[in-house]
C-alpha cells in the first residue's frame, strides 16, 4: 500500500512511531531499519564493511541485491566514513556511491535522479532513530529510485534543489568555500559531494597561509569523481604601502592532485608556504588566549545571571589544548560547557 505525502506530513506532525506504521511500505520499514542498525553501529564505533571494489553494480551484484538497498548502504558508509575513516577509505566510499545512484538510476533524469537520492538518505541519517520522521524520507526515497521525471521534478521542489542539465553544463560556481582544514566543518570529499548533489560545477576552496598537501589530493581526488573542476586558493594577509591586504594565490592548470602536490614541492613555493605556516601556530595561541581571557573575565557575570535568571549559561572552552594541534591548520575549535 503507498502512502500520499499528505498522510506522511499528517504523521510527521502527529507525532508517535506506532502511528505511522501501517501508512507505509514494507520495504520503507526496512530501509529505515537498516538505517538505524548501521547508526547505531556508528554510534558504537564499529566500522561499517565496504563493498569489493571489484563488483560493478550492474554486474553480479546486481541479481543478488535490491537497487535500492544497495544506494542507501552506499550512502549511509559515505557518510559513517566522512567522520570516522582517512582519506582513502572517503574516497573509495565516494566512488563507490557515484558509481551506484549513476548507473542504478535508469532515468531521463539520472543526474538529479541520484542527487535527489543522496540528500534523501542523508536527511534518513540525520532523523535517527525518530521513525515518525524517517517514514515520509523513506517512502520519498523509494519514489525516487525509480527514476519518473515528474516524481524527481517534484522531489527537487520538496528538498530545495534546482534541478540541472543532465549534460552537466550549467554555469553554477562558489568560489570561496572552506573544508574542516580551515574554519568549515566538513572533510573534503564531503564538501565535494555537497557541492555535487547542490549542482555546482566548479568551486575555489581556500586555506590560510598554507595547505595540507593529502588534504588537497583528497579534494582534487574527490573533484575528479564527481565530474566538479576544483581550484584551491591559498589567503595570505601582508601589507602594501603600509596598508594590511588579503590576497588568494590560486594556480592555474593544476586540477591534478599529481600537478598540484609537484608544485607545492617546488623550492620557492615550498619557503614561502613553510614561512607562513607558522602564522597557523601564531593563530591558534592567540585564539585560546583570547579564549581564557574571556572566561576569566566574563565568569562571574554568566554565574550570577545564570543564578537569578534560572537559565543555563554556557561557557567558552578548547576541549584540551592537545586536540587543537591535531587540526592541520587555521582556527582552533571551540566548544561550550554548561556552568554547574
């Protein structure tokens, strides 16, 4: 029996799991438990298998295994590996997924078939374990598999994406964004696949002062994947006629991670980098000094209003000094606490 969205949206806002379960599909039950069985393995730190590399999803594989099920394992180990695995084991995920929704979805379509698949299962992983709200993301899901043009027009309205050209020419581009190596929160195969599933085609990622140089063969790996032209800036501040600037260096020609990590290693690039990478460490200490100061300063006061208020207050606070040098680069972490 499927469901209309308007009795998913009615059991969405209705509120308890029991309500929602005879409105769905069978299979819509089982997507969700393995959802949550592989969150919750997450949870516990187990690592989640991948695949063989060598099996083609077309192949073998493909008489064994619901397409379905096998987009949503892709994704749900995409995203347990943008957390808890290296470079290598994200990009493996990455090519595993791409290769998954782009030769499974049997479309007119099969660009925005397998974004629209993607973001699904991501939101599916973001709702566990609330069922209520994974049922109408799962049921969507499923519609989306099959690939109907008007189901994936009307699916692109629902998530908040444009649809694109399935020649991939569309001239959509962000040419300043950041991964987890500078101040943004997401590894940089996740920032491409972000950018992927939002339709962009080219994007600049920069770094301050200097680059990881396996952060970028990761970014440029991922690129290539995807079918995204990547550029990486580099932002330097320097002053000129005694005025402080902001400039990005951003090389042409090097959409290679090969390319690219020769010439970092090029004698003139690498002592201009080596001598601003210390500016990396200047800002993390002058960060958590201004962090202490904070605290000291500003202690008594949250107290005090957190006494009289009765509300909870949360103070600034680095985690332990330790894990900031872990980072590769940029602005420390900072993390809050409630005051007792």
């Amino acid at each position: 029996m499927c469901a209309t969205r308007h009795s998913a949206n009615a059991v969405t806002t209705s509120g308890p799991d029991k309500q929602a379960s005879w409105l769905f599909d069978l299979q819509d039950h089982q997507l969700i438990q393995l959802v949550n069985s592989f969150v919750a393995a997450r949870n516990m730190s187990m690592s989640l298998a991948q695949p063989e590399e060598g099996l083609h999803p077309r192949g073998i594989i493909k008489l064994t295994t619901d397409p379905g099920m096998r987009i949503a394992r892709a994704v749900i180990i995409l995203l347990e590996s943008l957390e808890a695995r290296g470079p290598q084991e994200r990009l493996q995920a990455l090519r595993r997924l791409h290769d998954e929704v782009l030769y499974s979805a049997l479309s007119s379509l099969q660009k925005n078939t397998a974004r629209v698949l993607i973001q699904i299962m991501k939101d599916l992983v973001r709702a566990a374990p609330h069922v209520h709200i994974q049922l109408p993301l799962a049921h969507d899901f499923y519609q989306a598999v099959r690939g109907t043009p008007h189901v994936i027009r009307s699916l692109l309205r629902r998530y908040h994406l444009l649809e694109m050209p399935e020649a991939w020419n569309q001239q959509a581009f962000d040419h300043h964004v950041h991964d987890a190596n500078t101040k943004g929160r997401k590894s940089p195969t996740h920032l491409v696949m972000d950018a992927w599933i939002k339709g962009l085609r080219f994007i600049t990622v920069v770094y301050y002062n200097t680059v990881d140089p396996e952060a970028a063969s990761e970014l440029l790996r991922a690129a290539r994947i995807m079918g995204i032209t990547v550029r990486i800036g580099i932002e330097f501040r320097a002053t000129f006629h005694d005025k402080p600037i902001e400039f990005t260096w951003s090389p042409l020609n090097v959409h290679s991670s090969r390319a690219f990590i020769k010439l970092l290693q090029r004698p003139d690039i690498a002592a201009i980098l080596k001598e601003y990478a210390t500016v990396n460490q200047w800002m993390r200490q002058h960060v958590l000094r201004l962090l202490q100061a904070w605290n000291q300063k500003h202690a008594a006061t949250t107290r005090a209003i957190q006494i009289s208020t009765g509300m909870p207050m949360m103070v600034l606070e680095a985690r332990e000094v330790k894990f900031l040098f872990r980072e590769p680069m940029g602005v420390p972490p900072v993390y809050t606490r409630q005051i007792p």
